[in-house]
C-alpha cells in the first residue's frame, strides 16, 4: 500500500491532485493597461506567467468570454499563450461562454482545443470600424469646422467633414491586411479541422457552438469543470488565476459570492463585434 493512502483524502487531494490553472479573458480586449473591465496582454501577462509555471499543471485552460477588441492586442495576446505554451511545453484548452467573437475567438485559437457550450456565440472573422458624421448637423447649427493639417490623409476619417471616398479606399486597405492576418492566424490553428470556404470564414459572421463545432470553428461542446474533470479525473483541482476583483466596500455577501470558486461565472461584455 502507498504511503500516501494514509493521508485524509482531502490532504491528499491537496498535495498530489493534479492542478489545472485558469486563466480569464472576459470582457473587451483593450488597450488600456490598468481599465478595469479589460482583458488585453497587459492586464493579464502576470496571470499567464503564473498559470503556465506552475509545475504540476497538466495543462492551461482559458475561461474566454469576451466579444473581442483591437486587433493589435488580440494579436498581441494570442502570440504571447503560444510563446509560453511552447516554452513550458504545456498544452492549452480554450473554454467559450456566452461569447468568443472576433478577436476573442483569435485568442481562443492560441489554444490547442477550443471547447464551448451547444448555446455559445464564436467566430466572427472579420475587422470593423464604426464611426459617425456630422457635417449636416454643424451647417444646421452655423458651426464652421477649422483644421489646419499638413500631410494628405492627415484629416483621416473627420466625422465632421463630409465622407472623402479616397480616404475609404485606404481604410478599406487596412481592413484588407489586418483581415489577412486574422484569417491566416485561424488557418494556422486549425488546419485540416476547418471545413469553410475562405468567403465565408472571413464574412464577419457567428456561430452558435454546436453549428461551429460541424464547421471545425470549435472542437467539443463542454463546460470548464466537466471537461477538466473527464480529462484529468475528478479529483482535479481548478485554480483561478485571476478572479474577478470585487470592491473594498461591497457588501460582506457580495464579496463571499465572488471569491475564488465562483470566480467562473460568465460574463457577457456589451459591444459591438468588433
């Protein structure tokens, strides 16, 4: 008999259970390093480098919930899960809630598996920018617009002058070559396991889990605990690496209700698919 079967279980549990660490992408991923509500490579280098040093972790799972963001950061991001993934050697799983879209689901495709719940949004390959125009509103209101610029495009995009189509057509460019990148990212990934046409994959359009699973976009439907569970046994242990911070002068009740073990919930961030 094992010297270790003498011990309580839960002491043993606590000493030799395997150990998978999560990391949670939720929310918008910005730019802004210290915004709270932000999931970009700033943010949570420190938690990436926690989860994938910890030795006894079988692998890294991401909780994604997040409906995108700059392409930049997206980028940014899922290059630095695959620099420390191969550095440690360690495999990474992908978990989609409400939403894993756009550059979400650029992240997501950092990660050797992507699992997601039958009722989970993904893909949504695609740039976007989204603006307004009020040339018509400042002549109604006898504003006179002054902008001294040297440089030809230098007034890119003014929302207060009328629409310049030669400026379109350079935006249209860069939507061209960040929607390359993207699309040979997602390529890169998931290989053989696609079954889309290059238009449709790069439509800017989503998926519910169980449609995108038969596309290849995804390659179970699950949930984080049982997947974890299924691959490493039930007496696996889920660490939180960064769990949602709650305010210094929430309620006591609030504060239990967001410690470390419900740290999983999903969060559904509001904004456009971009």
């Amino acid at each position: 008999m094992k010297p270790v079967s003498f011990l309580p279980p839960f002491l043993r549990r606590r000493l030799f259970a395997p150990v998978v660490p999560v990391v949670r992408i939720h929310g918008p991923i910005g730019r802004v390093p210290l915004q709270r509500g932000m999931a970009g490579p700033d943010q949570l280098e420190g938690a990436l480098a926690r989860a994938f040093t910890l030795r006894r972790a079988p692998a890294v799972a991401l909780s994604i919930d997040s409906p995108g963001g700059t392409p930049t950061r997206a980028w940014t991001l899922a290059a630095r899960i695959r620099e420390l993934a191969e550095r440690h050697r360690k495999p990474v799983l992908a978990f989609a809630g409400d939403v894993a879209a756009s550059g979400a689901y650029w992240v997501a495709c950092a990660a050797d598996e992507i699992v997601a719940a039958p009722t989970s949004i993904v893909g949504g390959v695609g740039v976007i920018t989204a603006g307004f125009g009020f040339p018509a509103l400042l002549e109604r209101l006898g504003i006179e617009r002054r902008v001294h610029a040297r440089g030809r495009y230098k007034d890119f995009l003014d929302p207060f002058r009328p629409e310049d189509p030669e400026h379109v057509a350079v935006l249209e460019e860069i939507h061209a070559d960040l929607l390359a990148e993207f699309v040979a990212f997602v390529r890169g990934r998931r290989g053989e396991r696609l079954r889309l046409e290059e238009a449709e994959l790069a439509s800017g359009r989503v998926w519910t889990a169980r449609r995108a699973l038969e596309l290849g976009l995804v390659d179970a439907l699950g949930h984080l605990h049982g997947e974890l569970e299924r691959r490493f046994g039930e007496e696996v242990r889920i660490w939180v690496v960064n769990p949602p911070r709650v305010p210094w002068f929430a309620p006591l009740r609030l504060r239990l209700k967001a410690a470390p073990g419900d740290a999983l919930a999903g969060l559904l961030a509001r904004g456009p698919l971009a």
